[in-house]
C-alpha cells in the first residue's frame, strides 16, 4: 500500500514564476492536509481539504497561495509569485477521516533564487 | 486555540542510555496526543497517538509515552536508545472539534547519540 506521495521534491523557482505542488493521499484516505515546515521550526498547518471542498484554510497566506484537491487527481497547492520567503518544505499529510491519525508525505524542498 | 511546547531544542543521549523527551500542550478539553519523528530530508513517521483511554500508550521502535491530564504533559520516553534513533521529535496536537482536525505541532526535539 502505497503512502501519500508529493512531487516533486525538490523544486526550484525564481522570484515571481509559480510552484505548484502535488500531493497523493494513501489510498482510501479522502481528507488532505498541507503543512509547511521553516528550517529549524515545526510544521505549520496551512489547509485541510476533502474532495472538491477546502474544509479549513486558516492558516493559508491571503495572497498569492491557493488548494485544490479535485474530484480526480491529486491535491495541489499553488504559489503565485514566489518570494524568498517562500522558501521552505511543504507537506502534505492523508487521513481516512478528520480524527484519525495523518499520514505525511517525504515533502517538497522548494527554493527560490 | 491549541499549542504545543517542546522546551528542550536539543538532547543528545548515549546509546544504550533511557531517554524523556517532553512535550506539555495547551487545549481546553480533551485532545489527541501525538509524537512524529523526522529524519534528515525525510517526511514525518508516527510514532504513537493518544486518543482516549489508557493514558501510557505504546508506539513503534519501542517507544512509549505517557498523558498527564493534571500536568498537560505527553512525554516520550524509550529505556534504551539505538543510534538509529538519532533524528528530530515532533509531539502535536489535534482538536476533537468537527471542522478543527488541524495538528498543532510543537517546534520538535533534535536527539543526537553518542557511543
């Protein structure tokens, strides 16, 4: 059984192009979490989706970031314009249901030069 | 609003030595517990969760933690480290409210083992 699956995992950006990051839940899991993850710090919630529906995005950026996690295919989370600050890991987690434990991808190293 | 404190940044353990690392969280009721554990360029492993119920809960790779409801503390613990458990410790959060399944996560524990 698979896990949940990001790619890519590294990716590299200029200032001002777009990241699109992509996330595969573990099979039969229909709820996705996306964390980001500054070097030396914890992982920071950012958004939590089921299929077609953004559930909480409390700790999404107002600008520039956005989810999605369609009916096919898998979770993606957009930046718009990157920005140094942008830089940092991103991780997407899965879950069968909202109260089971989540299951984490290896992440996404993005850098912006 | 939940949140999680790991105070100690670093912890470094001779192999063969026991090994507690703490974790004390702040959530109005009852919450689900969790330790992760993250090496280097590597996703997040769980390593045990508390829900409900028996408040010392066994993990994987021979850890162990403890609730304390009185104390707001989930500490890990293992009697007996292995090199390979060298890595970084994350104890989180997660609310039991509909709507609110978010983790909280705590700024994570860095062990180091030395022969």
């Amino acid at each position: 059984n698979a896990g949940v699956m990001q790619n890519p995992r590294h990716l590299v950006r200029r200032r001002g192009q777009e990241a699109r990051l992509r996330c595969s839940p573990m099979k039969g899991h229909s709820h996705v979490y996306w964390y980001r993850q500054l070097p030396e710090e914890g992982l920071k919630f950012m958004v939590y989706l089921q299929k077609e529906n953004i559930i909480d995005e409390s700790g999404m950026p107002k600008e520039r970031f956005s989810a999605e996690f369609p009916k096919e295919g898998p979770s993606i989370l957009r930046i718009q314009q990157v920005v140094r600050g942008d830089s940092a890991a991103y991780f997407c987690a899965s879950s069968p249901s909202g109260f089971q434990p989540q299951h984490f991808g290896d992440g996404t190293r993005l850098s912006i030069l | 609003a939940q949140s999680v404190t790991q105070p100690d940044i670093h912890i470094t353990v001779s192999e063969g030595a026991s090994l507690e690392l703490r974790c004390n969280y702040s959530y109005g009721a009852t919450p689900y517990l969790f330790w992760y554990v993250q090496s280097p360029g590597q996703g997040l492993q769980l390593l045990l969760k508390y829900f409900s119920g028996d408040t010392l809960v066994q993990g994987i790779k021979g850890f162990e933690a403890e609730f304390k409801r009185s104390q707001s503390s989930f500490n890990l613990r293992k009697p007996s480290v292995h090199w390979s458990d060298a890595a970084e410790y994350f104890c989180a959060v997660g609310a039991q409210d509909f709507g609110n399944e978010k983790l909280t996560f705590g700024t994570g524990t860095r062990l180091t083992i030395i022969p």
